[in-house]
C-alpha cells in the first residue's frame, strides 16, 4: 500500500513538474500585427492592376534599371523590342527544326530555352531560375558536352577509319577550317573595328568550324561564356545546313570524272583492333595532349563500352537514354544564352560570318587533300567527296558526299569509305580544342 502511494507520488510531482517546465518556457504572446486596410476598386483599377504585372506592360513600359538574370542592367531595347526580335528568331528556329528537319533534337529545345529566356518578369535565367540552375549544373561546368561525347562515343564505329587509316589524314585536313577562322576572326577584330574579339573569344568562335556542337559548347563555355549563346546556334546551324552549304563546294573544287572514282572495298576489321583502339587513343592524349583528356576520355569511354561487348546495358543507356535526357537539358542551357541583351549584340553577326567561312573552309580542306593524295597514289585513288566528311558532322557530312558521289555515279555508294574522315573529324575537332584550352591554360 505504501507503495503505491508512493508511486502516486512521484508521478504527480513528476507532472507537476513538467507543466511548469511547459509554462516556462511556453513564447510569450506574438506582439498583434496591424493588418492592412484592403481599399477596394473598381473593375477598371483591377484591370490596370493586373495588366501593370502582364509582360505585355513590361515589353511596352521599358523602364530604367531593370535587371537581367546575372544582374546586368537591362537597355530600354533589350526590354521591348529586343525581346520581339527574339521571339522572331526563336520561331524561325522552331520552323527550321520542325518543318525543315534541321538538327531537331537540339535546335528545338535550344529554341524552346530561347522562348523562356526572353519571358519579361519570370526571371528564368537568373541563378533560382529554372534555366540559370540548368545552365550552372551542367554547361558551366563543361559536364553536358562531355556526357554527350559519351553517348556519340558509343555509337561510333571506328571500323571504316581502322580499315583504311590514311582517310585520317582528311579528318585532319578539315580542321584547316577551326585554325584558319582563328587567325581570320583575329584578323577581322584587329585589322578592320567591326568586331572587337579577344584572343580567347576568336579562339571560341573558330570551334564552328569544325562543325562539332558539343566540342564548341565545351569550348565556349571555358573561353567565352559571354558568346555561348550565338557559338552554340551557329554551330548547330551549320551543321543542320550541311546537306546546303557542303555539296557547291564539293562540286565546284571537283570535276565530274573525280566525283565517279569508285573506291575498293576495304578490309574487314576484327573486334579486337576495335577494342584496344579507344584505349591507344586515350593514352596518346595522356602523353602529348592532357587537356583534351576531358573530351576523348568520355568519347573513348563510350566506344569502349560499346565494343567490350560485356555491358550492353550501360552502352544502350549511353546510346539512348542518358544522351536523350542530356540533349533537353543541354538545348534549354544554351537556349538560356539567347536573351536579347546578350545575343542581339554586333559580335553575333561576326561570328556568324566567321563560323560560316571556316565551315566552308574545313569542307574545302578535307577535299583538297584527297586530290592531293590522290597525285601521290594513283593505285588506289581517292574519292575528293569523302574529304568533305571530314569535319565533324556524324554521320550527315558522310551521307552528304555518298549522296553527292551516287549523283555523279548511280550505285557508287561511298558512305562507309566517308565513315572514316567523318570519325577522324571528330577527334580531330576534339584534338583542337584540347590545343587551344592548353594555350589559354
């Protein structure tokens, strides 16, 4: 009995104490906020409320010391009529990708980052904005550009170049068009005030020229931030447009008796020369190239996968999922770069220009080289059309010359040979670049 009063005990001195504890540490009284007096309006206040938030007011009513995303002070063009150019130029993309097929999987999301970049008062390129947080997590960093090379890594065949090696040399030939658009874009900067470019910017620009879009992403982003924006869509552009600007080069530098050269057919290669060549091409960049490690490492890692012939899955994944989700993120990044204060400026007409001269300029190369070794081997001539593959467009640059070379030759079909300078471009490109990031280093 006693102790069971004594367990009363306790337990009422223990909730005793408890209250107290609660109630002295229990917040006192939030202080009574005045509210605010709602003043009411007529339909007509309402109305000029509302419409002082739409964007509509914002493009007509520009006013002084509006902010863009990364807090640059908005001009009074850039707020109006800037923005309806934009969304002019956004269109054109839209149709270009829809109605024409030109490079639809990127120029129809960059264009849709466009369109979201040029909305007044949403902000969506600021650092909290959806594309500014797409644009820090992966552009910036160079990391989208790099998941792309893996994916096009693991659906690259290096069987055409590994069976005719000498087809390297057109790959090589049609980088002339990144190196030579680098001294012309310098050039054009000092000699003539049109454009005011500095060495890395023209070292940026020149990137086009090898039509690569995510070798000039990634270059861009680490040289000339500033200038993604117009690099990427000329980029992009001009790949979209090969199948335009390559096949009146390609004839007006090549007779007709040449665009009918019918190439032998080339050796068979075994899986293991497939194998180990990824791996070759990894360590000759560790010996003489580093800082093109970045963009061969994660495109040989693709190849590699894929020729391993033991991860299927992983490569599928590279080939489609993983290069398909990176393609939208990657699109409205560089999208985030065409708001009209920052592409609407006069360098944007320049490195339009400059891009399309050295594209030209590759496609010319690549072919003038396979006339030029064609003068020194004779036995086993070369098409000139598969030099035009030498830039980077895979695998349209490839399809444009064996389209060009059955005009000339109905059944000569030349797209595996062009399947080698066509890879050779690409690594090319890539070896560029590396050149350029280590002089800026």
């Amino acid at each position: 009995m006693m102790l069971k009063h004594f367990l009363f005990s306790v337990l009422f001195a223990f909730t005793a104490l408890t209250s107290m504890v609660q109630a002295s540490s229990a917040p006192e009284p939030a202080v009574a906020v005045e509210e605010k007096v709602y003043e009411s309006k007529t339909v007509v206040e309402l109305l000029e409320s509302f419409f002082q938030t739409t964007g509509i007011n914002a493009m007509i009513n520009t006013k002084d010391g509006v902010k863009g995303g990364h807090g640059e002070e908005l001009t009074h063009f850039a707020q109006g009529w800037g923005r309806v150019i934009m969304f002019a130029i956004v269109f054109l993309l839209f149709y270009l990708a829809i109605a024409k097929g030109f490079e639809p999987l990127l120029l129809l999301p960059i264009a849709f980052g466009g369109l979201l970049a040029n909305i007044p008062i949403a902000n969506m390129t600021g650092p909290d904005g959806m594309l500014g947080i797409i644009y820090s997590m992966g552009i910036a960093n160079q990391f989208f550009p790099l998941l792309i090379f893996m994916g096009v890594g693991a659906m690259t065949d290096f069987g055409p170049l590994l069976s005719n090696p000498k087809t390297a040399l057109l790959g090589g030939a049609a980088q002339f068009g990144i190196f030579g658009s680098l001294v012309g874009a310098a050039a054009l900067s000092q000699y003539t005030g049109m454009v005011d470019f500095t060495l890395k910017q023209c070292s940026a620009i020149s990137i086009i020229g090898g039509a690569d879009g995510p070798t000039s992403i990634f270059i861009a982003s680490a040289l000339a931030p500033e200038l993604l924006g117009a690099i990427a869509v000329a980029a992009y552009s001009y790949m979209a447009l090969v199948p335009v600007i390559q096949p009146p080069i390609m004839k007006a530098l090549t007779t007709v008796e040449e665009r009918r050269i019918v190439m032998k057919s080339t050796r068979k290669v075994n899986s293991l020369e497939k194998l180990i060549f990824p791996l070759i091409v990894v360590v000759m960049i560790a010996l003489i190239l580093p800082d093109a490690a970045p963009l061969m490492g994660a495109f040989a890692l693709g190849n590699f996968a894929k020729e391993s012939g033991v991860v299927d899955r992983l490569s599928n994944e590279m080939q489609n999922s993983l290069i398909n989700i990176v393609t939208i993120f990657l699109g409205l990044g560089v999208g985030s770069k065409l708001a009209a204060e920052q592409f609407l400026i006069a360098e944007t007409i320049g490195i339009m220009i400059i891009g399309l001269l050295a594209f030209a300029a590759g496609t010319a190369a690549g072919v003038i080289m396979a006339q030029l070794m064609n003068k020194f081997s004779k036995a086993d001539p070369i098409n000139p059309l598969i030099g035009a593959a030498g830039v980077s467009a895979v695998p349209m640059a490839a399809r444009v010359a064996s389209k060009v070379g059955s005009e000339a030759r109905p059944g000569n079909i030349l797209l595996m040979h062009a399947m080698g300078p066509n890879v050779a471009g690409v690594i090319g490109s890539a070896v560029a670049a590396g050149v350029l990031l280590s002089i800026f280093k």
